[in-house]
C-alpha cells in the first residue's frame, strides 16, 4: 500500500521516552531543547500582531503563484537592506523555509539524484529528501576548522547526479556564517558545475556581536541560487506561516527556475492570504523583537560559560550566530548516556548525534529559554557534568 520512502523508523528514542516517563510523573525538567520562542516569553506582543493582520482584504482571496506583489515588494526592500539588489519577481513565498525546500527539491532533482548538505546540520532535510526519493551527501563541517568547509570536499563527494549545494548561514547547531570569500569560491564551482546553490538564512539575522546581517542574495553571482528565510525564525512568528525565498543567479538559467517555480507555486498556492497583505507591517515588528532575542541568547550564553569550572573536560564552542550553544566533551564521553544522565538531573540537552557531528562529543543546547529556568537548567547541567565526568565543580553552583 505505501511507498518505500515512507518506511520511517518510528520508535522514539531512548530520550524522547524517558522525556515522555518523567513529564507524566511531574518531574520538573528544564528543556534546553526549545526553539519555540513563543514558549518562553518571546511571543511577538499580541495586540501588534493582531493589527498587522487587520489589514483590510481578508475576506477576499487574490491568489498568486508567487505571493501577493506587495508582500514580495516588502521581502526585496528587507533584502536591500541587506545589500541585494532584487525585484519582487524574484521572491517566491511559501507556507515555510520547509516547504520552499520540498520545492527546490522537486525543482533541481530527479529520483535519485543528489544535495550536498553539511553536516552536523538540523535534522530537517532527511524527510524532504526521503519524500523526494533525493539522496543527501553531507560534507562534513570541522571543529579543527571552524566548522568551515572547502569546495575541493564538494568536489569529491559529487558525482555526476548532484544538483547543487546546501550551506545554512548561520549554521544550526554551530552557528557559522558563511564568508563572503566562500562564497564567492562557492558560486564559481557551481556555476562551474551547473549545481545550484541553496542558501539557508533563516538565522541570518542574529549574529553575535552587534555584527550587521548580509545575504547571500547580495552577491551578483554566476550560480543559481535561492536564498531561504521566513517568518518563523526572523520574526518569531512561526504560527503565521510565510517564508520568503529570493532567486538569483545568472539570468537565462534563473528565469528558468522562476517560471518552472511558477508551475510549481501555482498548484500549492500555500501561504496564507490575510499573512501576505499583513507581511510588510509584520516584517516592521522584526528588529525589537530581534533586540530581544540577541540580549536573551547574549545572557543566557554568558550564563553558561560563567558555569563551566576552569579546568573542566568540557567546553563552550565559539560561535558567530544562532540560537544555540554546543558543548564539546571529551572523546571517551558517551553523548546518549549523558544525555539520559542530565535528565534525570532535570535538564533536556540534545546529543551531538541528533545532528550528526561527523567526529567528536557534543552536546548541543538552545539558548532561548527564559533566563531564571535557563540558569537552573545550566545549574543541574554543570553539576551532573562534574561528577559524572569527574571534576570538580564550581563554588557556587
Ligand atoms: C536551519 C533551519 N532551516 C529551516 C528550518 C525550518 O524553518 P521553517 O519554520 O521556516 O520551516 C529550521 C527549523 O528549525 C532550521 O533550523
């Protein structure tokens, strides 16, 4: 009865179990897994949001394939700010930056042809790519090198079936932004390749540091290449379903894309209307509520790093963006047994393999949690590091 791609192992995992027994018993348990800002006092305030959507119109439906021109024209001024020079035609909205991936896959690959996805990555593309029957070769990101990559490890990984290149920017978990130098060698070789290059901003806007965004639309490049954001991460408002996606690139082969896009658009039509005519105000409310979250995951990584002993085996990984923090443990650390270990103390990290670390002990923590719960969580999470990797803690906590 079903495809063969559909085939998902469902079992929960040791974690998600033990999550599940302790939450039914009313163990209380700081989750450091939360991405949601809306659960930890981050919810965009209420009375804005519902002004942006009383636009008038609601009531009437003027689909376009692309989105609304007016929503697109408020996504290519963001854009400017930004540095890239784009018309509204080049903007495609979607439901989310998920689904405008499940376009390009459906856009670039055949069955069985290949993306080059970085690795550790967010466990998201596997199931596009599955429900796609497209295959993923991740190009591992290493510690040793910033988490960065060169283009001779795309080169060796590709074969004559690969369609182009995922870079995420910030990167999610290990928050590194992709040079303007990589990326300019980065369009060469696709364009070079007739890959296209797919770009995932939707942490773009929150780099350390005060350090201003850019995007990769900014670049006038050779390669095609689409630039993903949206509303869920850039304005904290996942529930009203937009996401923005810019083409760019060389213009025969990217009107190609745009007008089979088009095709593609037209038969989902899924970002919802009254979320279109309400986009420019909305995308208004992005820079407070972006203050707020860079001085809440500014805090909350200052808190963490005040909780790491001097000489302890474990430390905080640099980074330049994103929301979350990654724990190196040493080599002979077993990540799942931690993990079950720090829950039990009362705290919910991820294990480095959720997202696929190629070599190396992490532990990987969202920064998002509201300040007093994230401090006890980090609290419960140094204490159970110190005795279970043996050192001392410390005084204090
Ligand atoms: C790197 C990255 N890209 C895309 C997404 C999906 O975002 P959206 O809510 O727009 O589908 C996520 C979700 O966490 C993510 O971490």
């Amino acid at each position: 009865m079903f495809s063969a791609r559909t085939a998902w192992n469902r079992t929960p995992n040791l974690l998600a179990l033990r999550r599940e027994t302790l939450r039914a018993r009313g163990v209380d348990v700081v989750d450091l897994t939360m991405s949601n800002p809306t659960e930890v006092g981050l919810a965009q305030p209420e009375r804005e949001v519902q002004e942006a959507l009383a636009a008038p119109g609601v009531a009437g439906y003027a689909p376009e394939p692309f989105g609304l021109v007016s929503a697109r024209e408020a996504v290519a001024a963001e854009l400017a700010a930004r540095g890239a020079h784009l018309s509204a035609k080049q903007v495609l909205l979607t439901a989310s930056t998920s689904e405008a991936y499940a376009f390009l896959l459906a856009l670039l690959c055949d069955p069985g042809d290949n993306l080059l996805i970085p690795m550790p990555g967010y466990p998201l593309l596997s199931y596009l790519a599955d429900a796609a029957s497209v295959e993923l070769r991740a190009y591992p990101l290493e510690l040793e090198e910033g988490f960065g990559f060169d283009t001779e490890t795309l080169e060796a990984l590709a074969d004559e079936n690969t369609r182009g290149v995922v870079v995420v920017s910030p990167a999610n978990p290990t928050g590194q932004v992709l040079a303007p130098e990589a990326q300019v060698a980065l369009d060469a070789l696709c364009a070079s390749s007739d890959w296209a290059l797919v770009v995932d901003e939707v942490f773009g806007h929150f780099l350390r540091g005060g350090r201003p965004p850019s995007t990769a639309a900014a670049l006038e490049g050779e390669a095609l290449t689409f630039t993903l954001e949206g509303l869920s991460k850039s304005v904290g408002l996942p529930q009203l379903k937009c996401a923005w996606t810019a083409v760019t690139g060389a213009a025969p082969l990217r009107d190609e894309a745009l007008a089979r896009l088009e095709i593609l658009a037209d038969s989902f039509l899924t970002a919802a209307e009254p979320t279109q005519r309400a986009l420019p105000r909305l995308l208004a409310l992005g820079p407070p509520w972006r203050r707020r979250v860079a001085v809440r995951v500014e805090d909350n990584r200052q808190t963490l790093l005040a909780a790491r002993p001097a000489e302890a085996p474990w430390s905080v990984l640099p980074c330049e963006g994103g929301w979350s923090a990654v724990l190196r443990l040493p080599q002979s650390a077993d990540e799942t047994a931690l993990a079950l270990e720090l829950l039990e103390a009362g705290v919910h990290v991820q294990p480095g393999h959720f997202y696929d670390f190629p070599r190396g002990r992490f532990l990987v923590l969202s920064l998002l949690e509201e300040p007093g719960r994230f401090a006890t969580g980090v609290q419960r999470l140094a204490r159970t590091l110190a005795r279970v990797l043996r050192v001392p803690e410390r005084s204090g906590w």
